[in-house]
C-alpha cells in the first residue's frame, strides 16, 4: 500500500511539474510575440511615411510655378513704346516721307497758282514758302507724338503694379524720345513761324 501510494504520488507530481513547464514556456513565447509585435508597430510609427512627401513636394510646386506663371507684367509693352518714342523723336528731326510728298505737293500747287507774271515774292512764298512750311508741319506732328508716347511710358508705373519697378533701360529709351519730341517741335515751331530758316526777303 505505501509503495503504491508513493507511486501515485510521484506520477502525479511528475505531471503537474510537466503542466507547468508546458504553461511557463507557452506564457515566454506569448511574452515574446508581443514584444516583437510592440517592437515593430514602434518601429513603423518611427519611419517617416515617404508617399506623402513627393506629393507634398508636388503641391509646392504646382504653387510655385502657379505663382510664376501670374506675375505682374513683363513690361514688353512699355518697352516697345520707349522704343517708338526715340523713333518718332529721330523722325521729326531728320524728315519722313510724309513730309516730303506733302512738300512736292504745296510746291506744285503754288506753281499752278502763280503765273509767269508774278512778282518774285509771290513766286517764292508760293513755290517755296508753303511747302518748307508743310514740312515743318508733319516734322512737328511727329515730334508731338513722340513726345505725348514718351511720357505715357514714363508714367505708366505709377498706374500699374506697384512694387514693380521700371527697368532703367526703358527710362533711358522714354527720356531720349521726350528729348527729341521736344526738340523737333521746338524747331518745327520755329520754321512754321519762320523764325528759324525764314523766306528771303525780296525788296
């Protein structure tokens, strides 16, 4: 009786240590994955997510190529205006074709007008005067226009964006087709009048 007794004993000791080395073993690798599973959500909360940047960086620059692309004028059309005033300034000064045509034809007409018995300063108011007086007439048009152009350029900033200033090679250009509008009309004023370069006198 006590052999066996002892016997039972010892098998059931045996089976509850081995019960609970089961249950130690089963609890370490229970331990064990939730660690690796905290381990690796930490390590993804960690890294930064790489999708959002490029389209972040996207956005920024659709923005900045928006914003480029809705800048304030380029001032091409100041530019060319600078441009026409010098032209129109050189013109007045140097003569135009318009002038020349309208010249021929005052000196035609005084032709027609006059006859061979005319005195001489008739012959010459009509043949010469008129049409050196037309000329001074068309050179002083186109020294006006130069000179209204010019100053439209020059003050155009003060109507237009501001913080955008005007670029100095087209005050440059603007200030020398006033200059020249200003002169050419000074001396097609002085011709028409004929203070400047007057009719001879014939008596």
């Amino acid at each position: 009786m006590g052999t066996k007794t002892v016997d039972e004993t010892g098998v059931k000791t045996d089976e509850r240590k081995t019960d609970e080395a089961t249950e130690a073993a089963a609890s370490t690798e229970a331990a064990e994955a939730t660690e690796a599973s905290e381990a690796a959500e930490k390590a993804d909360t960690d890294t930064p997510d790489d999708t959002d940047t490029p389209e972040d960086a996207d956005v920024t620059g659709k923005t900045d190529g928006t914003d480029g692309t809705e800048a304030g004028p380029t001032g091409v059309g100041q530019g060319a205006g600078a441009v026409v005033s010098a032209g129109l300034g050189i013109v007045s000064l140097t003569g135009s074709w318009v002038g020349t045509v309208a010249s021929a034809r005052e000196s035609l007409m005084g032709q027609l007008q006059t006859s061979s018995s005319s005195d001489v300063g008739t012959l010459i108011e009509k043949g010469y005067g008129n049409a050196w007086q037309a000329t001074a007439m068309w050179g002083g048009i186109f020294a006006l226009v130069a000179l209204i152009v010019g100053v439209v350029v020059l003050a155009r900033p003060a109507f237009g964006a501001p913080g955008r200033p005007q670029a100095p090679w087209i005050k440059s250009v603007a200030w020398a087709g006033v200059a020249l509008g200003v002169i050419g009309l000074l001396l097609a004023v002085l011709k028409y009048t004929d203070v400047l370069l007057g009719l001879p006198a014939t008596g």
